[in-house]
C-alpha cells in the first residue's frame, strides 16, 4: 500500500498527541508515506524541555513559561485537574504496556514519518528552530497543501 | 454513490457526539458504506448506563465512575455549567424536532453504520466489552486504517 | 490543481477559525475550490455584532446573549484566561503582521471560498439568515456531504 497520509495536529492534549502518533506509527507500518504538520498548541509536543535560544520580547518569555516544554509536561483534553488525570492516563498506559509519547515520536522518527513544525505559528508564538527537537523540518500552509492533495488520509486533530 | 465514509470519533461531547451521527447517517442515507471508529472519550458515547461487568483495579473503578455512562450522560463541549449547557441544548433540539443522540446511535445501526471500539483505549481506561451497547465491532489502529484508506471522507472529529 | 476542499468549521474558537481560514484560504490561492461549512459553535465565527433580527424565544435570547458575536469576540481554545490569551495572541499576530480573523474572513469571500451556514444548527441555536455576514450559502448535511465526495481534503476543525 502506497498511500499518503497527512495529519495536522493542532492540539498540544497529552491523549490527542497520542491519538495523532498512534495512527502515525500504524500508518508507517502499513507502508505509507507519512508527514505530521504540527501547529498552534501542537507545537508543544516538539519542544526539548530545556533549550538554549536567542532574544525573546519579555511576552513571548510569558507565552513559552505558560505553556508546556515537551511530551512530559502535556496535560489531557477533558478531567485533567490540574495535571492530575494526565497522570492518572499515563499510569494506566505504564499499566498495559502501551507505549510512552516520548517513545511514540522516536519510533515515528525511526519509520520515516515526516514531523513538520509551522513556521508561522512558531513566529507568533515566539518559538525558535533550537526549542524544537531534532530531525525536523519546517514550512507553512503551502508545504501542508502540497502533502494534503496527494494524500488518501487527512486529519485535523 | 458508493463512497466510504470513516469517522474517528475521539470526542465523548455531546455537541461532537451528535455532529458526527449525523454526518453518518446523512452518509449512510446518501448510500456510502460507513465505519465510526470510536477511541478515548468517545467510548462514553457507547456505554451502557448499568452494566454488569468482571473485575476491575480501584483505578479503573474510579476512571469509570469520573466518565459519563452513555449519551444521556454527556457534556456539551463549550458552555456546559456543571450540565445545565448540555440541557439547554437538548430543551431547544426538542423543540425543533431533532432527533436525540440515542435516537441517531439507533438510526445509524438500523442502517448498517459499522460502529468499532478502540480496543487500546477500552484497556487503558479499563471499560469491558460488556460495558458498551450490543451490535458494535471491536478493533484497533489497524482496523481504522484499512477503512480509512479505502474511504473517500475522512473525519477525526 | 483543480482538487476540491471541505472544511466542517464546528469550533467557534479564535485559534481553530484562524488555522481553517489560513488554510482555506492557502488552497483558494493553489487553485483548489474551497468550500467551509460552518456547524454549530463555528456559525459565531459568521455573527454580525449588531443585527436586527425576527423574534425570538427568551431560551434562544439568552444563547445569543452567551454566545461570542463575530470574529472579534472568541476566545481561544486554551489559556483564554477570560479573554486575556486571546488578547495576547491577536497582540502576536499584529506583531508578526499576520492577517487579522475579519481580514481572513474578507480574502476568503475575495477568493470566492464558499461559506456555508449550517441551516439545522442556526435553527437549534436560534440564529437567523439576517445575523449572519452577506455573501453566504445555506445549507444541511446533504449539502455538505456532496461537497465532501468531490473533495480530495476533508477536514473537521
């Protein structure tokens, strides 16, 4: 099976990131060409926990303290009480062997899959290319589109 | 028409909930074959409202008792007030005549709608296969993507 | 490029509107015929501010009331604070010269992107042809799904 797939992740939820990387990881197992766009909250899923960067305007330092540095920190979409249901999550999963996210993004980079970081909203979220883990790549709506159309699988997630 | 339609439904809000019965009903109305995948959250949709079941871990209890049990159950996404958003919405469905959430889950089996659980997401958040209401598949990431792959829409939702 | 687009518009979130008109738009400028189908939350994204309007219900009085009107009133999806992250985003895209949410919605009509407004949901939440912007199309399910099937991208924002 040859078929594209292309997934936008726009959310930065512990569960939704797994979702998106799950359905990667399959994806590339079954033999398709897979590029993952991240965006917006997404962006925080690719972010090392502490990097070295340049000058930042005092909100944009406001903006990365607020929100959370990498895979390990995420909280989850619905009853995350402060933290405490990504935990809960987390521990179940330890539970029944499912893979870690940190786990799930090495062995998407391991596979091949395509990790895209908007440039766009890395501008507007004052995100730089060094906060970002590595062997990633970069581009805007147009890099997405030219994925998009020549892809089976399009999700928005 | 003969397309196939495949929809993941992540979300176990009531708003999420009816918007994607009723793109599958409409779908299946329209003639295409099509399959709801449902993972995480939107395994609450399916459950039942007392249901025996075997044994569970203290966690796994207190999981079960934190997530609503089935459509009468469940949140609207935005504005929900402790359940009082979730009311309005469905005093003002009434009014219009708009078929309620377990109304469009029995339209969509009557129909042939494929409905499969996240088998991952049933044993990470411990719910039983007794749990969800009869009729229903079970499957996991693989199930998904062979019907997304052959499928003309498709929708995380 | 002549591949057809269908975005279900279902969030009426700042971050979500923006990220479906940024790439609506991006598919418009491609060549692609863009369609954006506005459900339930999403129909705000479409409200005037101040529209006169038929009679109403008190119950649909006061959705409208609680419900943000147009593109200058959402939140966004996370860290809104009350209103405060939205400000501090639309101060972040102002900085980085991206285009305003009412300048996206203007090149997308510009375009000739189609705006759809989903007729059960304004019924449900008691909003009226006249409270929306001009220039747009009405329609359902059936409506949406036909668009969908001639679509090489699908996606549910």
């Amino acid at each position: 099976m040859a078929d594209k797939t292309t997934i936008i992740v726009f959310s930065g939820d512990l569960d939704k990131a797994m979702a998106s990387f799950i359905i990667a990881n399959g994806a590339a197992a079954m033999g398709s060409e897979v590029t993952m766009f991240f965006t917006f909250w997404g962006l925080n899923i690719l972010r090392k926990e502490n990097a070295a960067h340049g000058k930042k305007h005092w909100m944009e330092k406001m903006f990365s303290a607020m929100m959370p540095k990498g895979p390990e920190k995420l909280g989850i979409s619905k009853m995350n009480m402060g933290g405490l249901g990504a935990k809960m999550m987390k521990w179940a999963m330890r539970r029944k062997n499912v893979s870690t996210l940190p786990q799930l993004i090495e062995m998407a980079q391991e596979q091949g899959v395509k990790i895209v970081a908007c440039t766009m909203s890395m501008d507007v979220l004052g995100i730089q290319a060094e906060e970002l883990i590595d062997g990633i790549d970069f581009g805007g709506v147009a890099t997405y589109l030219d994925e998009a159309y020549e892809s089976k699988v399009n999700l928005f997630i």
